[in-house]
C-alpha cells in the first residue's frame, strides 16, 4: 500500500526531503533534483519554473515504477545557485539522503537529476545509499569529477538542441566515467532541449523507463540500445 505526502521529514530547522509517494515499507528510493542557476543566493520555491518542470517527470516516474514498495521523493534545495565552490545544492542532496536514511533506514536509491540537478547527484554519487544515477540534460563542466562513482550506474539523456548546458561536455563525462562507473551510458534526444520542452512525453518515457530498469535490472528492459555503453559517438533516440 502506497500513501502520498508532502510532509516534511529529518531533523534541523528545514527538512529537505520532500517524499511524494511513501510505502509503507520501501523496499527502494528515487530522489529527483531539479535544475537552479550558477550563482544565486535566493531562497527556493515550489513555484519557481525548474522546481514546477519536475512536476509531471515525477508523475510519469511514479506511475512506471516495476515495485509498489519504492518511496519516490524530492529535494528542496535552501538556495537557487550551485554558488561556486560552496556546491550549495550537493550539501542539500547528501543531507536529503541522510534524511532519507533515518526514515526508512538503508535504501538503494536512484538519484534523477535536471540540469544543476544533474551536476548535484553526479556529486552526490559517492553516498552509500545511492546506486545509479540519471542525468537529464546535465550541467557536468569539463573536468567534473567521476572517481566517486566507483560502482554505480550513470546514464545520462541530453538534447541535441540544448543552448544552456553542452551535450559535448555530458559525453566527455561520461567516457571518463568508465574508469569507475558500472557501465555508464548516454544518448542523445534528438530535437531536445534543455528544458525537455520538445518531444517531452518521449523525454518522460524515456527516463521512467530507465528508472525503472535501474530498480529492477532482471526483471525491466533497458530501453537503451547498446551503442549507448561505447565509447565513441552515443545514439541519437
């Protein structure tokens, strides 16, 4: 049995886990991040664009999920802006993860990241809930760091008509990845863009469908093709 909330949970003056489908008795996590800006000290809203853009990605996420037992939940961030060197929005990530541990106890957890969220739980990927990661669109500058993905899963979905973060970059990343990731993947949506706007109901497939398979390997097809684990030029889906 599957209750929905929005209670906040944790403990400090500002829980950052927002659970939006908890069961009874999870037996799994995803944890969705949305995208912010570079540098911003303004405080978050549920009614900001990236936080709203979330909205219908959790929906479609929630309803293809392989288990009625997995928790699926947001993070709130406290500040807009990855803020340089202070990596605001990864502090709240590993915090939220922390929460969601002494909610439910150990939970494998697939990190969904948009954008600044992307770059989040690329970062994030090093904390011991988590097993996979998958990055939409992603803000993964040249030289992001991978070593913390030793053993997780990394897929990362990215429009080839973004203007606002670089698919070059998202592949530079994930090549790198392969000295450390558990077959790492990508491909590209063709006539996406960054706010997976065009073509958005296969961008919403499509990513439930890989949460989906990253829950339950044996039992969900990967609905990538296998030239998305080369090293050379990723799919374009």
């Amino acid at each position: 049995m599957t209750r929905d909330s929005g209670q906040q949970t944790g403990t400090g003056t500002r829980a950052l886990l927002l659970p939006r489908s908890l069961p009874s008795w999870p037996r799994a996590a995803v944890l969705v991040l949305h995208g912010g800006q570079a540098s911003s000290e303004r405080p978050t809203s549920p009614w900001q664009p990236a936080a709203l853009r979330m909205r219908p990605l959790v929906r479609a996420v929630t309803a293809a999920l392989p288990h009625e037992d997995v928790l699926v939940a947001q993070v709130r961030y406290r500040l807009r802006g990855w803020n340089a060197e202070r990596a605001d929005p990864l502090r709240d990530t590993r915090r939220a993860l922390d929460e969601l541990r002494e909610l439910t106890g150990p939970l494998p957890t697939v990190l969904l990241g948009h954008s600044m969220g992307g770059r989040a739980a690329l970062r994030a990927a090093g904390h011991p809930q988590v097993c996979a990661v998958l990055a939409l669109a992603p803000w993964w500058p040249a030289g992001e760091p991978v070593a913390q993905t030793a053993g997780r899963r990394v897929i990362a979905l990215h429009g080839n008509r973004d203007r606002i973060t670089s698919a070059a970059e998202t592949a530079d990343c994930v090549r790198r990845a392969r000295e450390a990731a558990a077959r790492p993947a990508m491909a590209v949506v063709g006539d996406g863009d960054h706010a997976m706007l065009r073509r958005h109901r296969f961008w919403h497939r499509t990513a439930s469908a890989v949460v989906a398979h990253l829950l339950d390997p044996d039992g969900v097809p990967d609905p990538l093709p296998e030239e998305s684990y080369g090293g050379g030029h990723f799919p374009v889906l």
